[in-house]
C-alpha cells in the first residue's frame, strides 16, 4: 500500500475560495454571485479583489441561478455560491432551463454538501444533489476531495467550456493531494495498485478510502484504490481496467446510495462487465443533527465501512 | 417621425398576425392568443426600436437584448425573427414539428438564430435579463436589456426576488414589460390569482412604471417604449404596463381566454386570414 501522509487538515471549502481567487486573477471574465452566504463559501478574498465582480444576491436562490445564466450572455463566467442544497434542489428546474439547456456556461459552487454539515440537520444536509446533477444532460458533476484538489479543481472548471456542478464541504479534513497538481476533469486518479478489489471514491471519503487500505493490507488484501473525482463524465476506462483486474469493487461516497457515484459504476458494469459490487452510502434517509464525525460514524461512511464492504464483496466474488 | 412610418410598421403586424395563425394552424397546437396580443409590441421593438447588429452572436455585445420570459407565445416570436432576417421565413412552415429549430417554446439548443436563453418553465426571464444588464455593464457597453412577462407569470415568486434586485442594483438598464392582457389559461388573472394594484407594486417595489393603454395600436406602444428609453440611466428599472387583448386581430378570438392555447380549424383559419390579409407574402 502506498503511503499518503499530510502536515496538514482543512475544508474544501476553503480551497474552492482560493480557487476563485485564484482562477479571477487568470481571467477578468470570472465573476461571483452569492446568496447570503459569503463567509460559508470563503468568497471574501475575492470580494476584496475584484468588488466589482462580486454579486450580492441576498436569500432568492431562484434570481441566482437566473442572473448567472443571463451574464454567461455578454462572456462572463460566472460562480454561483451558496449550500448544496440550496444550489441544486430549490432550484432545480432554473438550473435545468436557463442554465444547462440553455448552454450557458454557469459554475454552480455546492458548500455543506452532504451529512458534514453536522449540527444543523437534514434541512440543510442534501444528499441526492449528485443525482440531481448527473441527470442533466451535458452537466459535469465533480466532487474533490480535499482542500488542495478542490482549489485545482475550481481553477480547471473555470477554463471549461460548459455547466459545471462543483460539490465540496464543510469539515476539517487531511490535505494529502499535491499543493501543484494538475486536475483535469474527467479523469480519474489511481491512488494505489493493487489485484484483489477495486475501492472507487470520491470526496470526503477518498481519504477514508485510504485509510481503509492500509487496513486491508494487514489482513493481507491488496486493495486498488481510485478517486473519482469527476462523476460525470466518468472515466469508464480507467473503471473498467481496474476492474478487469480485480473482478470486484467497493464504491463509496457521502451520498445516498441512490443516484450517486454507486449508480454510475453499478450502470457501467451492467452493461461492460457484470461483476460483485457494494456500496458505501447513506441508505436511502434523510441526515439529523450531530458533529460530522458523529454522522459519518453512524451512517457508516467511514473506513471501517469500507474494510466491512470489502470483506462482503471478496466472499461473493469467491462464490463467483 | 420613425424609421418606419406607421403603416409600414402596420403592415408588417398583419404579415405576422398571418405567420402566428398559419403556424399555429399548421401543427394544430401551440398559443395563439397571447402571440397575436403582443404582434405590435414585438414588431415595434424589432423594426423599430431596438439597436441592433446585422449578425446574431448570443453575446449580443454592442447591441440591444430581448428576452421572451412567456416562451409560450413562441408563434409571434418566431416570425417577427424571421421577418427581420434572423433566419429563412420559409424555416416557420416547420413550427413544432420533428426535428425543427422553432421548438413549441423557444430555445438555443437547436441553434435558432435570434434566441439567447430557453423560456417557457415561467418566471425566470427577468433574473436572466437582469444578468445579461449587468454583463453589459461591466463591459462599459451601452445598450439596452428589454425583457417581455405574461399577467399571469406574474405570480412566479422568482419575479419579486429578481424585481427586488433590480431595484436594489438600480438596474437602468433594463426595460420590463409585461403583457397586461388580464388572462391565463384558466380564466381571468382576476378570477385565478388577483395581480392586485400592479402599477403600485412595481413602484412599491422601486421601479419606474410606464402604463401603456393601447398596446394593440402600433403608435402608442412605440410612443409608450420611446417613453421608457427616455427614463433610462437614471438610477431604476423601468416597467412597461401595455395592456393588451389576448387574440387580437381576430373577431372570434378576442374578449376570451380560450384562445390562450388552442389552434384554429380550417374554418376557423380561412375566417381569420379574411381578417388579416397578406401583406409581405406568406412563408
């Protein structure tokens, strides 16, 4: 098992604002708008940078997505902000019509998403925003999973053409991706080699992924490990090679097991190559409230999870 | 005095009146009533007074922007864009049909000249045309946004929200007008959802309101626009109330609501062509 270390842990979110920062120094073009939610998306920086491309649009989710769409139509590229929940369910059918039907070229920015928001609920824990988006035709759906891949990944979406729905989050999680890498959407990234089953993940739990791998290898299981960070479109080479190899796989991601990144391998598979498959998802509930940590324990999203998930679907890949 | 003198700009509006008919006709579904209530206003913005590039680009950088917000009246849309040359006026013969760019409610997806955003789902033209002003201004470009609502639209929350936040961005560069023809499909906006006092909410809610009376007479509506364009750059939206009558233009389908969305028969549309006789040739 190859080994991942980190000098140092932070939230997604944070990276996705330095990201913005970032990708607004590179082109005059990129502009934000936020629903009231300013210190949540970590957009100060770049609203100390460039007030004037800074969009004030106080609680109307709906006008949000609207405004977004129309300055796309002058060349802006422009960055929604608000919760999860608030960027895809609220406002799903002006997302659906004046954004990805309309081809405009809108970047939908998803703090809080999923069950480490913690405290304050399932009001606010979204955990079907990725079926949501995946089901859009020509949306690109990306989920990374720590502080340095989200900043990568906000600059790369900002050089791409089309309707982006980038998803990140609120706990303080270990930064163990390189400070200087290259995202490139659509592809995804080998963590480690190994034969004898296929871990597919993304976002917060890629690093439980790892984790779990170093687990397995004490039980003498040598466990391939992939983070997806893009789950549409998604890599189906890379899937499919892996798979090949080991005939079985784990998916895993703070979602529910409906409609998530589970269902896009499980769709894959069907039709290219039925094998063994179990998923590491909340089981088709809502959240409540609790610290991340206690949520994710309870919920089973976890590397303990994934170790159980693992051994279940060796055994059928035996009877296989 | 116009570009255009009135009767030509009459003309045209009676050419148009026959387009929306025909098509409707043609495919036996889609919106006339509306479409036909609102051939003065749209020939007036597009023959008259809007600025605009002899080349469509979706940007529309350097020139004037409309949006249909009510993608529903797609009918008069489609030929007052194909009458000002946005594309072959034989292309509105395909109007709703298989594998068409003029789909039942506007969209760029089939790459339609002339169309910058999909409408139809109601309520979300005026925070697209809010977006595309504020483009504009960060461009330092200079021209105007207009953007046309349904009554019944209306009752879309999304329009308060984008409503309160043109206000608050004093968005002059934007014109909203809405169609204030008193019905929707279901009946009258007064026996569904009252509008209540509309030009005091608009005002209440910090824009310039423009009454226009005769929205069915060329003149007024353009007198009533030159009006707003003249209210511009002064720190507000404006808001265009242009009363209008749904199916105007044709006997049998003026005064009613029925028409909001149901196709003439071949009695029907010989009888309403008497009324509208061709003026610059059918597609």
């Amino acid at each position: 098992m190859k080994k991942y270390t980190y000098s140092e842990s932070k939230d997604t979110r944070s990276g996705f604002g330095a990201g913005l920062l970032e990708a607004a120094r590179q082109n005059k073009n990129v502009v934000a708008l936020c629903a009231d939610l300013v210190g949540s998306l970590k957009m100060n920086d770049f609203i100390k940078a460039y007030p004037d491309r800074f969009f004030q649009i106080g609680i109307a989710e709906a006008n949000m997505m609207g405004i977004a769409a129309g300055l796309t139509i002058g060349g802006k590229i422009p960055f929604t902000g608000t919760f999860a929940n608030f960027s895809t369910g609220r406002v799903y059918d002006q997302i659906r019509q004046s954004i990805v039907y309309s081809d405009k070229n809108v970047k939908i920015a998803a703090s809080h998403a999923g069950l480490t928001l913690g405290e304050d609920g399932a009001t606010h824990q979204i955990l079907e925003d990725i079926g949501l988006m995946k089901m859009l035709p020509g949306m690109t759906v990306i989920n990374p999973c720590d502080y340095n891949q989200t900043k990568a990944a906000t600059i790369a979406v900002a050089k791409h053409q089309g309707p982006v729905y980038l998803r990140f989050g609120r706990p303080i999680v270990p930064v163990f991706t390189a400070e200087d890498q290259e995202f490139v959407i659509g592809k995804a990234v080998l963590l480690n080699s190994g034969v004898d089953v296929t871990i597919i993940a993304t976002g917060h739990l890629v690093w439980e992924a790892i984790r779990a791998g170093e687990e397995l290898e004490k039980l003498g299981i040598d466990a391939e490990i992939i983070n997806i960070h893009t789950i549409k479109p998604l890599d189906k080479e890379a899937v499919l090679a892996s798979i090949e190899k080991t005939g079985c796989v784990v998916t895993a991601e703070e979602h529910n097991r409906i409609g998530g990144l589970g269902d896009s391998i499980a769709q894959l598979l069907t039709k290219q190559m039925p094998v063994p498959q179990e998923y590491v998802a909340v089981d088709d509930s809502f959240g409540e409230s609790g610290t991340p940590r206690e949520l994710m324990d309870k919920y089973g999203l976890n590397a303990d999870a994934i170790v159980a998930s693992v051994l279940r679907v060796l055994k059928r890949k035996q009877l296989k | 005095m116009t570009k255009n003198s009135i009767h030509n700009l009459e003309a045209i509006v009676q050419q148009v009146r026959r387009d929306i008919l025909r098509m409707v006709h043609a495919c036996q579904s889609g919106h006339p009533g509306g479409s036909l209530g609102c051939a003065e206003l749209l020939v007036g913005l597009y023959f008259e007074l809007m600025q605009r590039n002899e080349h469509f680009d979706v940007n529309g950088e350097g020139e004037d922007l409309f949006f249909l917000s009510n993608g529903h009246i797609s009918p008069v849309f489609y030929s007052v864009l194909a009458r000002a040359g946005y594309f072959p006026i034989s292309e509105l013969a395909t109007f709703r049909k298989l594998s068409s760019r003029l789909q039942g409610h506007p969209t760029t997806h089939e790459g339609l000249p002339g169309i910058r955003v999909a409408s139809g789902s109601l309520g979300q033209g005026l925070s697209v045309a809010i977006g595309a002003a504020q483009a504009k201004r960060l461009n330092k470009d200079n021209h105007l946004v207009y953007v046309l609502m349904g009554d019944g639209e209306l009752q879309e929350g999304q329009v308060w929200e984008a409503a309160m936040y043109a206000s608050h961005n004093k968005m002059d560069n934007l014109i909203a007008i809405v169609d204030y023809n008193g019905a929707q499909i279901d009946g009258a906006t007064n026996d569904v959802l009252s509008l209540g006092d509309l030009p005091h909410k608009w005002m209440a809610f910090g824009w310039k309101v423009v009454e226009v009376r005769r929205g069915n007479d060329v003149g007024s509506v353009i007198a009533g626009l030159r009006r707003a364009q003249s209210m511009t750059a002064e720190k507000a939206p404006i808001m265009v109330l242009l009363h209008t009558e749904m199916g105007n233009g044709v006997d049998f389908m003026m005064g009613s609501h029925k028409w909001h969305g149901v196709a003439p028969n071949d009695a029907q549309l010989e009888s309403a062509l008497r009324q509208n006789a061709e003026t610059l040739g059918d597609y």
